[in-house]
C-alpha cells in the first residue's frame, strides 16, 4: 500500500509502478501487479517506458501475444526505443528467426555501442547461427566487460565455449555464473551438459542436470537433460 500511495504523488515516476509491482508479485498477488502495470499504461499513455515495463512482465510470463502488443505500441511512440527493440529481438529469436534478431540486436548496438544486453544476445544468436563461435565469444566477453554482475552473460560464454569443444575453458565461466544464481535452471542445464563432457566431473553434470530438471526445466530441454543424465 505505501508503494502505491507513492505511485499517486508521482503519476508520471515509472520506477515506482515497477516496485509497486514487485511488491505485488512478491505478495503472490498477480492480479494486482497486472492492474498496476495497466494504470502504469492508463497514467503515462504516451510514454514508451509504461508499455515496456508491462511487455517486460508479460514476456516474462510467456504472454508473447499480450507482449507483441505492448511492444508494438511502445515502438509506434518512439521507433528507436532500446528496451523494446531488445524484447521485439528476443521474440524473433524465439521464433527461430535467428536472422531477424541479429538485425534488431545490431540495431540497438548501433544506437548504444554499451548495450550490454543486446550483445549478450547477439552472442546468443551466433551460437545458435553457430557458423563462428568465435564470434559469439567476442560478444559474450564485451557484454561481461559492460556488466559483469550478470549471470546470464557468464553463461552464454561459457555456450560459446562449450560449441568450440574448450570444455575446461567454458567450466570456468558457468562456475562464476552458478556463484552469482546457483538456483537458475538454465545455467545448471548447460553447465551439467557441458561437465558431462569431461571424465572427471561426470558427477557434477549428473547434480546440475538433475536440479535443472526439478527446478522447472522447458520441455524439450528438461528431456534432453534426462537423455544425457541417462547416458553419465
């Protein structure tokens, strides 16, 4: 409530809408998030960063319907809007349209060359594309000198490394990044598939593998963990 009550002595102030929210959420109540993240929208109709922070929500719930439409509104406000054209990226990506998301992540590297997000990305796509991991590791290691608190850019190195065979190299990197979020299963998952590829830490993927699938794996990868936990 007090978030909330801040939220009226500044309408125009979007970081408050986003840590009413969070209270929210964290008060395991979604329907109220939702409803501030509207009012966000409802006080501040001409402000990309209301849309975005409702797509940012939305896409994080996997309501890419819902987050297609906030996009698309906040880029018809202002058509070089980063944190939308990150998201618009990251849709594209997911639907296979690796081509498409390099272009978008370029594009909002050439509007902010520290973007650290939109390299991370981009590392992400050119090991999907997976013509030059090279490539994707150069990208990887400057999204990490722009924000090297992120464990998701650690991750990505370490896939970069890991689609090079340098399965040591890439331990190094998935270490430091279950250090900074030991409870993220994604980073377990490809941390576990690449200690599975050394004879001495066959153990260790089996754990990470294991708590990737008990801590809500996706489909297609939690069964591919089950196929390589199977085969250690």
């Amino acid at each position: 409530q007090f978030a909330e009550q801040l939220i009226k002595i500044a309408k125009e102030d979007i970081e408050r809408y986003r840590r009413a929210a969070e209270f929210a959420l964290k008060l395991r109540k979604p329907e109220r998030a939702a409803e501030i993240y509207q009012m966000c929208i409802d006080n501040n109709p001409e402000d990309p960063a209301a849309y975005i922070l409702a797509g940012e929500y939305y896409y994080g719930k996997g309501d890419l319907e819902k987050t297609g439409a906030l996009v698309k509104q906040a880029l018809d406000l202002d058509s070089l809007q980063q944190e939308a054209l990150i998201i618009k990226g990251k849709m594209a990506a997911g639907d296979g349209k690796t081509d498409e998301a390099i272009e978008i992540f370029n594009k909002v590297i050439g509007l902010n060359q520290y973007a650290s997000d939109a390299i991370g990305e981009l590392a992400i796509q050119e090991i999907v594309r997976g013509d030059n991991p090279q490539i994707a590791i150069n990208h990887a290691m400057k999204a990490i000198m722009y924000d090297g608190g992120n464990a998701r850019h650690r991750t990505t190195l370490g896939r970069a490394y890991y689609a090079q065979g340098k399965y040591k190299i890439a331990m190094n990197s998935f270490h430091e990044a279950l250090k900074m979020d030991p409870e993220n299963p994604l980073i377990n998952f490809y941390a576990g598939l690449n200690f599975a590829k050394m004879s001495d830490t066959k153990f260790e993927a089996k754990v990470h593998l294991q708590k990737a699938i008990k801590d809500g794996l996706p489909g297609e990868l939690a069964e591919e963990a089950r196929k390589v936990v199977k085969s250690l």
